[in-house]
C-alpha cells in the first residue's frame, strides 16, 4: 500500500468517525428528548391553533403498525440511496471509460 491509499483510507475512517459521532452526539447531550416526527408535531400545532380543523384529505394507504410504517420508510430510503449510488457509480466508470479511450490517442 503505498501512501496515498494510506492517506485515502485515514480520510475514510475519521468521516466514518464523525458521522457515528452525528448519530451518537445529540443522543448523548439530550437524555430525556422525544424524537418525534414533524408529522406529530405539525398535527399538535394544528390542533392547538384550530380545535375545529378537519383535514381535507384522508391517507391512499395507512400502514397496520408503526413497525410497517418504519419499514416503509427504511424501504424508500435504501432505494433511494441505490438509485443515487448507481448514478454515481455510473458517472465515475464512465468518466473512467473515456480516460481510457482518449489516453490511446495521445
């Protein structure tokens, strides 16, 4: 290994390190916190400054249990993260590709 892969991989391990250390912080600084979600919040606001507020719509589909409801979520933000990986997947071996095929031309 020479010493930019040395380099490259110490990079690697201190932006994996800070971004536990994102995760883990505020867990820590706030011991007694509830993580709840915007939606549960935006609905308690709502009903504090209008008792009377009807929503105007109803749900295409209401998940059996937050545990499903999670699993959703987790769902759409894996395959949003392989779509958006694949792209940079693509674009990085394409670049590669015509490095490649200009460097014969030289």
């Amino acid at each position: 290994m020479d010493k930019a892969d040395k380099i490259f991989n110490f990079k690697n391990i201190i932006l994996i390190l800070m971004v536990v250390a994102l995760a883990i912080v505020p867990l820590i600084m706030v011991k007694d916190a509830e993580f709840e979600g915007a939606d549960a919040i935006a609905e308690e606001a709502i009903g504090e400054i209008n008792a009377d507020y009807e929503p105007w719509f109803s749900p295409i589909f209401e998940p059996p249990s937050g545990e499903v409801e999670s699993l959703l979520f987790v769902l759409q933000a894996v395959i949003g993260a392989g779509i958006i990986g694949f792209g940079f997947g693509y674009m990085k071996a394409k670049g590669e590709g015509s490095k490649e095929s200009h460097a014969g031309l030289r």
